[in-house]
C-alpha cells in the first residue's frame, strides 16, 4: 500500500501544476481577439485542464479524508476551497448566457466587430458579464488561498 505522504505529494504536484494551466488560459483568451470558436476550445483545453488536475484529487483523496482531519488548518483549507468552487459556479451563471448569446448570433464563427456584446445581450448583458469576472477572479483568489493553506498543511504534516 503507497502511503499518505507519497498520496499527498502526488496530490500536491498534481494541483501546483493545475496553476500554470488556468494562468495560460486566462492569457490566451484575453490577449486573443477576436473570441472565435478555435479560440473559445484552445482557452478551455487549458482551463478545463486545470480543473482536473485539482478536482479530481480533492474528490478522490482530500475530501474522503476531510471527517478525520476536521479541525484547525484542515477546516480553513476545506473553506477556503469550498469558497473558490462557489465563486467558480457563480462565475459559470454568467459563462452561460454570455455563450447563448454569442452563439444565437453566430459570432463564434462570423465574428462582427460592430456588434457589441451588450447590444445583443439585452440591458443584462452586462450583469453577466460582471458575474463571470467576479466569479473567475473570487475563483483564483480563494484558490490561491487554499492553495497556500494545503502547502503548509503538508509541510507540516509530511515534509518535517
């Protein structure tokens, strides 16, 4: 049987390099313009990415674990990430009508430069749009968070 420590550094390089995949999606789709459909699947390869290398540890490893350990750091590392996965559904409200909208108007395929997202989006375009930012940045930030907190959780646990 592997044992917790070796678990928990598999785990640890598995969600360190999660970070590099959401820094690079997040550049790519705003330094690219315009967003076409190439574009939109070239920035969630990565994302997506992403978010696999650290849900899927937090579902199969950490949260099995978490009644055990509930307590002190353990229960402000399980918050803080509780706290980015709710921003990240946040933010994914507004992913949605943002998609149907562009997607309704074909600008995926047919980009239009004249044609403002907020023009074709209705008067609520705009709270979409503000729900997506506040969800992805409250989604990095809170992961940062936790991130920082899960590192010196295992530095104490497994690297002294």
């Amino acid at each position: 049987m592997v044992s917790d420590g070796v678990v928990a550094t598999v785990v640890l390089a598995s969600v360190t390099l999660s970070f590099p995949c959401f820094v690079y999606g997040a550049y790519y789709i705003i330094e690219t313009e315009p967003v076409t459909w190439d574009v939109l699947l070239h920035h969630l390869k990565f994302v997506v990415t992403g978010l696999v290398l650290t849900t899927v540890p937090m579902v199969t490893w950490m949260m099995p674990r978490l009644p055990d350990q509930l307590g002190g750091v353990s229960a402000v590392h399980a918050y803080l990430g509780l706290q980015a996965y709710a921003l990240l559904a946040f933010g994914g409200t507004g992913i949605v009508r943002i998609f149907r909208a562009k997607k309704e108007h074909d600008l995926y395929n047919d980009y239009d430069e004249d044609l403002l997202l907020d023009e074709i989006g209705g008067e609520t375009m705009d709270h979409w749009r503000s729900r997506l930012r506040i969800g992805v940045f409250g989604y990095v930030i809170f992961w940062m968070l936790a991130y920082v907190v899960g590192l010196a959780r295992y530095v104490l646990r497994y690297a002294v």
